[in-house]
C-alpha cells in the first residue's frame, strides 16, 4: 500500500473532519473514497474525449454520416418491446 501525504487548508479540513464525524467514517476513508470517485469521473472524461476525437477523424476521413431521421427512429424505440439496435451507415 502506499502513502500519500495531502496539505489541506484550514476549511477543507474542516469540512471533512466534520463528515468525517458525522459518517463516522475515518477522514483516510472519505479522502480516498473522494479521489476514487474523482479519478474515475476523470478517466471517463479522458475515454470520452478521445473517443469524441476517433469520431470526429473517422468523419473526416469518410464523410460518413447518420440522417437524425434515422437517429429519432432509433430513439424512439428505446425501452420498448421493439427496441432496435444503433442504425450503422
């Protein structure tokens, strides 16, 4: 396991001594809950970001597009009996 030291300022510890006191949870507890939460939402921001990126070259290499006809069509399928598939070109 490592060890990892954080200055915290005078409100920041603070607030989390004080949830740290009424969840009865340790402040180690909540820190590294709050930073697993943090680097999990950035890590999806990152996937996405890049993903976007694929896209949008994919586009521009290929003209490739979807009508929002087709899209709305799709859409409006979902959480019925008849859900469909993603349209592909």
């Amino acid at each position: 396991r490592a060890m990892l030291g954080v200055r915290l300022d005078a409100e920041l510890e603070r607030r989390l001594a004080a949830l740290a006191k009424k969840t009865k949870r340790s402040k180690s507890y909540l820190a590294k809950e709050a930073l697993e939460r943090y680097i999990e939402q950035e890590e999806t921001r990152e996937y996405e970001r890049r993903e976007t990126l694929a896209r949008w070259e994919h586009y521009q290499e290929t003209g490739e597009t979807l009508s929002e006809k087709a899209i709305e069509a799709w859409l409006d399928t979902w959480g019925s009996e008849q859900e469909q598939p993603c349209p592909a070109k």
